[in-house]
C-alpha cells in the first residue's frame, strides 16, 4: 500500500492565492490515482469558512483514499489564538464530508482507520494535538493532552491491534528540544506512549523536511515541509513482508 506526505496546505479565501496549492494537488491527483493522501495539518490559513470551503472543493477528488489532521492554523487565527467556532468547522467542513470516520475538536480521542489489502493491515491513527487554550504562545506550540495520549496507549496495547502495520500523524513537531514554541509540551510523554510501537509517525508544522530513521523505536519519522510548490514529497509504501520504503516523489 502506498501513501504520500503532504503538509500545511494553508488555504486561503480567494481561489488566485490557492493556485500553488490546487496545481500540487492536481498533479498528485493525475500522477498518483492509486496513492492514499496524508495531510499533516494547517489545511487552511486561519479556519476562515471560505478557506475550509475551497479546501474541500480541492480534496474531494481524494474522497477515500485521504486522511488528515488538524493544525494550529485550522483552529485559530494566526495560528495563535484558538476558536472553538473555527476547530467546530474542521470537522463539519472538512472531517465529516471527507468521510474520516471520526471527529478532531472537543473529545481528544484518535480517529483510527484501519486499511486492508490482502494479507496486510495497516492502522493509520491521527491526532489532534493543538491545545485548547487562551494562550498564544501554548497554542502554537501544542499538546497531545492526558486524555488522548491515554487512548492511544490503549489502541497501542490492544491484542487486536498487533496484526496492524501502524502509522501515526498529528501536526506538531514532536522533538524539536531548542524550540519550545515549536515542540509539542508533552512530546515527552507522547515519545514514551508509542516506543516500538508504530512503525511511521508523520508531522508537519515548521514547514521543513526531516527524516529520521529508526529512532525510539520507529523504522520512520518524517517531517514534511509546506507542500504547496515544492518539487518532492514522501512517498511510503508498505507491503507484508519488506521494511517499509521511504523515497522523494515528484509533486510538480
Ligand atoms: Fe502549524
């Protein structure tokens, strides 16, 4: 099964400022029908309506084969300062329609699909990790919070989920330890949770690529960049019997 990374997509109002944006979905879109999307967050620039709206109308050609999270720019404006009206239109503007099986705000627990091809099971589990908060310097900084870290250790520790290749994805960068507005606040605790316990974990956020390979545990970490003109995203496949493979596939 393949899968591509992609992240902070930062829709905006007006169609003309999303043009990078829809010509890379485009091209994923005509180069990759048989890829599941990932999108790691900031879909849109600050949770307006018209952002989610133009939003789906670009990723409704996805429609099954896409999962997605949200960031600190979809529940806030400016990324700062978060809007329980904007995290609300996330989910019903955008988790709902897309069909993602569960909803982000308000009930911090993972949404969990589990995908089936053949012999292989793969369990993709996303987080909501922006923090609701008044405070601007701890929104945009994020957290995985004790009751959502709770349930996934749970789904982590449960016999049924063993036969399941895991991959995990969420916004914020979960050890970036010379940035505190960056890194998760309890980044920590989510490092303890899913210790050679998943096998890929996908974030975006700081809009820079990373890769770190076998690390806590975790055959993969990738971090993707703002995806929208870039030349290259993650590709990851993952078959029954090989590691899993990471390389660099054309976006433009
Ligand atoms: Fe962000």
């Amino acid at each position: 099964m393949k899968f591509i990374h992609i992240s902070d997509l930062h829709f905006h109002m007006h169609e003309e400022d999303n043009s990078q944006t829809t010509a890379t979905l485009k091209y994923i879109e005509r180069h990759y029908p048989q890829h599941n999307l990932i999108i790691t967050g900031d879909i849109a620039d600050d949770g307006h309506e018209e952002q989610f709206h133009r939003a789906f109308e670009a990723l409704e050609p996805f429609q099954g084969r896409i999962f997605i999270c949200p960031g600190n720019h979809d529940f806030g404006a400016a990324g700062n300062f978060y809007s329980q009206e904007r995290a609300e239109r996330f989910d019903t503007m955008l988790s709902i329609p897309l069909k993602q099986g569960g909803t982000f705000t308000g009930d911090q627990t993972p949404v969990v699909n589990l995908l089936r091809e053949g012999d292989l099971k793969i369990m993709l589990i996303a987080l909501d990790t922006n923090l609701e908060t008044d405070h601007p310097f701890d929104f945009a900084c994020g957290e995985v919070g004790e009751r959502q870290l709770r349930f996934l250790d749970t789904i982590l520790s449960d016999p049924f989920s063993q036969a399941f290749k895991k991959l995990l994805f969420f916004h914020h960068h979960p050890f970036i330890h010379h940035d505190p507005l960056m890194e998760l606040t309890d980044a920590r605790q989510l490092m303890r949770t899913i210790y050679n316990r998943v096998d890929v974990v996908l974030f975006g956020h700081k809009h820079v690529m990373g890769r770190w390979e076998n690390v806590n545990g975790i055959a993969h970490i990738l971090a993707s960049d703002n995806s929208p003109g870039k030349d290259f995203a993650r590709e990851i496949i993952i078959t029954q019997d090989q590691p899993i493979a990471v390389n660099d596939i054309a976006i433009s």
